[in-house]
C-alpha cells in the first residue's frame, strides 16, 4: 500500500519537527538555564517530547516531563516577578 502525500508530511512533521527540533531544544537550553529562553526552551522541548512518549505509549516518561514542565514553568514566574 503506497503512503498518501499527506501521510508523507505528517511522518516528516513528527520526525523533524517532533523528535530532532524537541530534542535540540533539550541540548541546546540548559546553556542558558538561567535566562527566560533556557527556561522557554525547556517547556518547549519538554511539550515537543511529551508527543513522542505518548504515541509510544510510555505514560512514565510523559508523567516526568509534566513535573519537569511544571519546575520550569515556575522557575520562569518567579524569573518573571
């Protein structure tokens, strides 16, 4: 069975825009930890990888990225204030 262009995109998107740019943004953000773009970049690549451990069903994973979303998101409020 031939895959649709449409099909083509969507496995393009999650491959690219999913795993490689999450995972960038994993490697790249605890350089700046401390600014407000370490910390964006985090919850960014934390949400990114969040779809990947839910389409491979490893709930445990998925549960580590929502704590670790939430310290960073509170980290960055208080940054913020």
């Amino acid at each position: 069975m031939k895959k649709t262009k449409k099909q083509n995109r969507l496995e393009w998107l999650y491959q690219y825009g999913v795993i490689y740019f999450g995972t960038a943004c994993m490697m790249l953000s605890p350089f700046f930890i401390d600014s407000t773009y370490g910390k964006l970049g985090m919850m960014l690549g934390l949400i990114l990888i969040t779809v990947q451990t839910q389409k491979t069903k490893q709930y445990n994973l998925s549960l580590l990225n929502a704590v670790g979303f939430s310290g960073y998101l509170y980290s960055l409020i208080k940054t913020l204030l």
